[in-house]
C-alpha cells in the first residue's frame, strides 16, 4: 500500500491569539533568525519551568492529602467520643430514674466525659483552622510565585528599546505592571493573613517561618528587577540632569531644568505607574519588618522614600565628583547640595505628592523625603572625607590648630545648612506650622549632625574644641575688670519706687548683674544652640553636659574664686568690698534665673527625660530636681545665700561694735522720776533719739544705702528683712538680759530710739514694726500699768501654762524667762521712787 505523506500542521490565525500570547512570541521572536536560534532553547526552557511546577503542584497535593487525612483521622477520633457519650446518655435513664442528676454515672459525664469532649472539639476546630490558613497561605503564595515569575522573566532592556514599536513596549509595560501589583497585592494579603496568625495563633511557628522564607526569596528576587526597571525608566527620562548649566567661573549659576515637570504624558503615566509601584513594595517591606520585630511601641518616623531615594542617587554620584575638588572648600559643597535640594523641591512637591497620596502612604512627605536624602548624601560625604580627615589631623601636634579651625568652620556651616534645609521642607506651609513642626522636623532626622550619633568619639572631640574655644573667648573678657563692676546709672540709691522690689525680674540691668554675666550666658547659649537640629536627644544631652554644663561649672569656680580674694573684715568692712559681693551675688542670681528659664522649655524638659531613661535617674530631695540644671541651680542658689549672709554678718557686727556703748550705758533709762509720770506712762513726751545710739544708725542707714544701689531687689528684700531679724534679737535680747531699771523717761526714750530704727527700714515697707515683733513686745511690757504687772507677775510664777496667759496680750516671740526679766525691770522702776 502507498504512504501518504502527513498532513501539514496548520497554524492558528493571528487574531485567534490572546493578547498575553502574542505579547509573548513578540519577544522571543522578533525576527527570522530569533525563530531558528531562541526556537530550541525556548522550548526546553519552558519543559523544565513546566517539569518545576509539576513538581510543586505534586508536593501541595501530597501535602494536603497528608493534612486532611490526619484531619479525618482525628474526626473519627470525635466520632467516636460522641457515640459513647450518647450511649452513656442513654443508659442513664434520666426520665425515670429516682435519683436523677445525682447519680454517679451523670457525675461522671458532666466532670470527665464533657470536658473531654469540649477539649477534642477545640482541637479539631484549631486543626481545621490550621488547614484552612494553610491552604489559604498556599494558595496565595502560589498566585504571587506565578505573578512574580512572570514580572522577572521580562527583560528590563526591551521595555524601554527603539527597536520595538512603541505598541509593543507599551502592552508589555502594562502587563508586566498588572503581575507586579498583583504580586504586592498577593504579598499584602499574605502579611494580613500572617499578622492575624500572630495575634491570635502564636504558636504557629512552623507556618510562619515557611511563609516568610518562601516570600521573602521571592522578594528578594522581585526588588532588584524592580528598582532595575524604575532606574531604566528614570534613564529613558533623561535623569538625572546636568547640575551646572553655566560657566561656574562666572559665579553664576542658572537655575536647573527638571525632568519630572517636563514628562510627556505617556512617560508621565509610566513613571507614575513605577512610582507607586515602588511605594507599595517598600510600604509592604515595612510592613513585614514591624511584624518580624514585633513593634509594640511607637515606631520613629522614617522619611526615607524608595522611590526619592532612586532619584537622589544618580544626582549624588555627580555632585561627589565636584565635591572631591572641593574638600578644602567645604562652603562650595553645602552650597551645590542646597541649590539642587532648592531648585528640584517645588516639581518634586507638585509631581511625587500627589503620587504619594494615591499610593496611600500616610505621614509621608515629598519634600521631607526630598531634603533628607539629599541631607543624607552630604552627611556620607562628610563623614567619609572630611570629618574623618579633621579627626586623623587633630592628633597630630602640629596640625592641630588648623583641625580646630577647620573643625568649627565647618560646624557653623552645617547649623547654617541645617536652618536652610528646614525652611525648604517649611516653605509654603504657613507660618503656623512652621513655629509648631520646627522641633518635630528637626528631631526626625533632617541634619548632618546625624553624623555624631553615631560617632560618640567625634561627639567628645566636638565638646571638647567647643569646650576650649568658649573659654578661650570667655577668658579675653575676664582681663578687663570693668566687666565685673556694676552700672549704677539707671539708679538713685532710695529713689526707687516700693513697687520695684516686687516686681519680675528679667533682663540683665533688673538684676543688676555684671556685664561678664551676659557674655557668659551668650557663649553658653551658642554652645546649646550649635547641637539643636542633631536628632539623637540622649546625643544632643551629652553634648551640652560636655560643653555648657561644663562650663557653667567652670565659671562658678571662677565666682568662688573671685569671693575668696575679696576682703571682707567683720570689725571693719570695707565698701568695696561689699558692692564686690553684691556683683557675685547679682551674677548668681541672675544666671540661676536663666537656668530656670531654660528649664522650663519643652526642648530641655525633654533632654531631662531622656538622660532619666537613658540610666537611673539620682534621687534626692534637692529642689528643681527635674530640671536639667538642677544641680547648677543648686548650686547657684547655695553659693547666694552664702555670699548674702556674709554681707548681713558684717553690716550686724558693724552695728553691734558701733552701739556697743549704747546697749551698755543705763543711764539713759534708769533717770528718777515722780509717781504722777509712773501713773500716766502712755503720755507722749517728746525726746530726741540718743546720742550713742544716732551713729549706729547712721552706719546701718549708709550700708543699706550701697547694697540697695548694688544689689538686685529680690535680694536686697531678702537682706533688709533678715538684717531686721537680726537687729529684732540683738537689740531685744541685750535689753532683755541686762537688768536695766527702766524709768517712765527711759522708757519713753528707749521708745523713741527704737522708732528711730524702724525709720530707718519705712523706705522698704509701709509697717516696719511688723518686722520687729520682739522690741514691740518689750514696749508693749513697758507701758503696762502697775497692777497690771502684779497680775501678770503672779500668773507667771504658777508655773503652769505660763506661756497660754502671754497669748492674749498678744506676747508670741518672747520667752517666758525674758517677759519675767522685763516686768522685773519694770516693777523695779516703780519701787525706786
């Protein structure tokens, strides 16, 4: 019989093809030759891929016939609990047994069979819940596995070739999009699927970590085809541009075009389809990291963006060029990154945000995003090349000098950067949140000084050049002693008006502090000031305990010192002296007052928590122990109490020596007198004040003269009131204990000097006398009458609440002993006659 040859195989039309198909024989076939070559190598490629999915399929079947026979195994396991319990229901007769409920055998189903029923149950019911989150799990890793395979088997070069007709590139691009949202989207729902798991099934480890190693190969496989085609397309964009598009010679630079604003829109669509794309995969990459962490606490806010991070690159790796030639520059370098940072940030806010809001990310920002990388790419330069330079140079003896120089400079240029680059991410926000977002911008990372937490040694060698150029400016003012003294023009001694002693003191002049306090203050606040944009707070504490605080402490030294050369005699005090210590006491005061008010702002509050955390806090019941200079205040205020009692001291001596001979001589009060005087002792007789006791008060009357013009009022009302204590129980205290046979005369010219006292202290309060309770008492014990004595005499010998029988003639601050002593005195007087 004659053979036929075989029929010819006849091919399908092309309009009968699925687009995916042809999709696919337009990339491995574009040509003839591709057909005669690429045709074997296809083939075989596609038996193995078939070969491994076989496989795989082989492995789920076998794995979830092995899971639901065990499943039916354990359901025949419950069965059968269920078939004895019904038995044992049965047997029991409930309805016509006497006993009833009480019977052992319904004893023993409630306490044995029930409990372990419900327990088999629940374990059925875990083990089908496990089976169906497997299968779930199963199912979606194998939708992403297909969608991911096919999202890398398209060649990234092809998508974005001249060669092919932009059709052809533009159905590729859509497909290999649509695989790769629904890989995320498959991804996605997996992490749900996880993070529910871990919530409520902890102890599923075995699932989990199967999970995540199968999806974390495939996303480690799936990241670098993506960043790999978002980079081809940035490229086909013409990106990045050129950073200098004039003759820098000239000093002018234009500004520079941005390819994101000049996109047509068919490259518009498509970078915006990667951008978001990109978004989705890094937000997905987070989402899997708090999980895998197990991010309980509040996460810090990270600016950093993907997609920005890809554009930020190619620009950095041309502006490192002309950074090299610049590192002797340094000016020149923060210069360029602020001009790109400046020029790109508007097409970068107007084109990524909305990009940004479709892709649903929340609390991001393109502009945050923008600055920080571009922040980040000087921050590596200047780490690598300069800093590390400096540091190398400044432990060489004779560079040392020029690494301190450079060191500073190019802090004050980083502070300056820092300001500029914090107004870029502020402009057009308005200028209430530009006051309320500077401390939380500045505190999530858009700064160089991110440099130094990382750096402890570069931190401590930082202090410490800061450290050493503060006291070298501070120690040019010391040399000029007019810059201790005291301006004494805004005031006219007792001039001043009551209402200045109670009133807030605030600036400088109102503590009358000596100018080498502001200038000292001033370097002390620059120091803090310098470290304010650095986002570590336990970094940004250390600096300024290492630098301020530090030389807070050194300029109380210097106070201490200055006090300990002043001589200042207790017989013989000398005025300059006096004022001398009133400037230390102004400068304390006045620094303490600073202090406080640094304290008190949010920005110091926080560095006091944050050392709290850091280690165990000191605990101790010294005042403003919450403040982060507490120990300073201490301090401060210690060292001003100290200095005021030393001036109260010597004014007392001063007094004590001057009436001396005053509190001795008795004659002016033991002077005889007639009984119709003795009986009408409340009659006014005019006397003038005495003549030991006139000087006295005229050396007391001239130091509070100086020390009011050089003390500031909070002190000086301090000092006025404790002088007067102390005048009250010296001057009491000496009439009280020495038997001084007091006339109707004398008592009248005792009163009359002791007026004179407190006229002294009328320019400072409006009732003296309050402050002199113990010579009110003594006056008031005086002009008792005769009978009057007697009973009170009587009612104090009893021995029996003697002090009660004082309170109503309103006796408080004198002692039994010396209220007896007074009436004696004054019994004695009348007995003279």
């Amino acid at each position: 019989m004659e053979r036929h040859p075989p029929p010819p195989i006849s091919l399908p039309n092309v309009t009968d093809l699925s687009p995916l198909l042809l999709g696919f024989l337009d990339e491995h076939f574009s040509t003839h030759q591709d057909l005669s070559l690429n045709a074997s190598l296809l083939s075989s490629s596609l038996g193995q891929q078939c070969k491994e999915l076989d496989t795989q399929l082989g492995n789920l079947q076998n794995d979830v016939t092995k899971r639901a026979v065990s499943w039916i195994s354990r359901s025949f396991s419950a069965k059968s609990a269920l078939d004895e319990l019904n038995r044992n229901m049965q047997n029991l007769s409930l309805r016509t047994s006497r006993h009833g409920v009480g019977s052992k055998k319904f004893q023993k189903v409630l306490n044995e069979d029930l409990p372990r029923l419900a327990k088999e149950l629940k374990r059925i019911e875990s083990i089908r819940s496990y089976v169906e989150t497997a299968l779930q799990l199963e199912a979606l890793v194998g939708d992403l596995e297909d969608a991911a395979l096919f999202v890398m088997a398209c060649r990234p070069g092809n998508l974005f070739s001249k060669r092919i007709s932009d059709w052809s590139v533009s159905m590729d691009s859509a497909r290999k999009h649509d695989k790769l949202l629904q890989a995320i989207k498959a991804m996605n729902d997996i992490e749900q699927v996880l993070e529910t798991v871990v919530k409520f099934h902890s102890h599923w480890h075995s699932i989990v970590r199967s999970i995540d190693n199968r999806v974390g190969k495939i996303l480690a496989s799936l990241r670098p085809q993506v960043f790999s085609d978002h980079r081809a397309l940035l490229a086909s964009l013409g990106w990045p541009p050129k950073l200098l598009t004039s003759n820098v010679g000239n000093g002018q630079i234009t500004c520079i075009p941005n390819p994101l604003v000049l996109m047509q829109e068919e490259k518009r669509r498509s970078y915006s389809e990667s951008f978001i794309a990109l978004c989705a995969l890094q937000h997905l990459q987070r989402r899997r990291e708090d999980r895998q962490h197990n991010f309980v606490k509040q996460k810090k806010h990270n600016m950093q963006l993907w997609a920005i991070d890809e554009l930020v690159s190619p620009i950095a790796s041309r502006m490192e060029h002309h950074f090299a030639n610049w590192i002797e520059q340094p000016e020149y370098i923060f210069a360029l990154v602020y001009k790109v940072s400046k020029d790109f940030i508007t097409g970068v806010d107007d084109v990524l945000q909305p990009l940004i809001d479709r892709a649903r990310l929340i609390s991001c920002s393109a502009k945050e995003a923008w600055v920080f990388a571009m922040v980040q790419v000087l921050s590596c330069f200047l780490e690598k090349r300069i800093f590390s330079l400096l540091a190398d140079r400044y432990k060489v003896k004779l560079m040392k000098l020029d690494a301190i120089s450079s060191w500073l400079h190019l802090i004050d240029l980083i502070v300056a950067f820092d300001k500029h680059m914090q107004s870029l991410v502020n402009l057009d926000t308005g200028i209430f949140l530009i006051e309320s977002e500077k401390i939380d911008g500045l505190s999530r990372g858009i700064s160089v000084l991110t440099i130094f937490c990382d750096r402890l040694d570069w931190l401590r060698l930082w202090a410490k050049i800061e450290f050493k150029n503060a006291w070298k400016k501070l120690k040019v003012e010391l040399k000029e002693e007019k810059m201790w003294m005291i301006d004494n023009k805004s005031t006219s001694g007792f001039d001043r008006d009551l209402d200045s002693v109670h009133r807030i003191l605030s600036t400088a002049e109102d503590h009358r502090a000596p100018p080498i306090v502001e200038v000292f203050l001033k370097i002390v606040w620059e120091m803090t000031e310098r470290c304010q944009t650095m986002p570590s707070i336990i970094s940004r504490a250390r600096f300024i305990r290492s630098t301020a605080g530090k030389f807070l402490w050194c300029f109380f030294k210097i106070l201490l010192l200055r006090f300990k050369t002043t001589e200042l005699h207790p017989d013989d005090p000398d005025e300059d002296a006096i004022v001398r210590i009133c400037g230390l006491v102004n400068a304390a005061r006045y620094i303490q007052t600073k202090l406080r008010e640094w304290g008190d702002s949010l920005e110091f509050l926080e560095l006091k928590i944050a050392e709290n955390e850091s280690s165990k806090p000191i605990e101790d019941d010294a005042m403003d122990s919450s403040s982060f200079y507490s120990e300073e205040i201490r301090s401060l205020s210690e060292m001003e109490i100290n200095w005021l009692m030393e001036i109260i001291a010597a004014i007392l001596r001063q007094f004590e020596l001057v009436s001396w001979e005053y509190v001795k001589n008795k004659d002016h009060f033991e002077q005889d007198q007639d009984d119709k005087n003795i009986v009408g002792l409340t009659q006014a007789i005019d006397l003038t004040v005495s003549t030991d006791f006139v000087e006295a008060l005229d050396a007391l009357k001239s130091w509070l003269r100086v020390v009011r013009i050089n003390l500031n009022s909070k002190d000086f009302s301090d000092l006025w009131r404790s002088l007067a204590d102390g005048l009250d129980h010296y001057i009491s205290r000496s009439f009280a204990t020495n038997e001084i046979c007091f006339s109707c005369k004398g008592i009248h010219q005792f009163e009359a000097d002791m007026q004179a006292l407190l006229f002294v202290f009328q320019p400072f309060c409006a009732r003296p006398q309050a402050f002199f309770p113990c010579i009110k008492e003594i006056l008031k014990l005086l002009k008792l009458k005769k009978e009057e004595v007697k009973q009170l005499q009587a009612v104090l010998s009893n021995g029996e609440n003697r002090a009660r029988c004082l309170r109503p003639l309103g006796i408080s601050h004198l002692s039994v002993n010396q209220v007896a002593q007074v009436l004696r005195n004054r019994n004695f007087a009348s007995a003279i006659k």
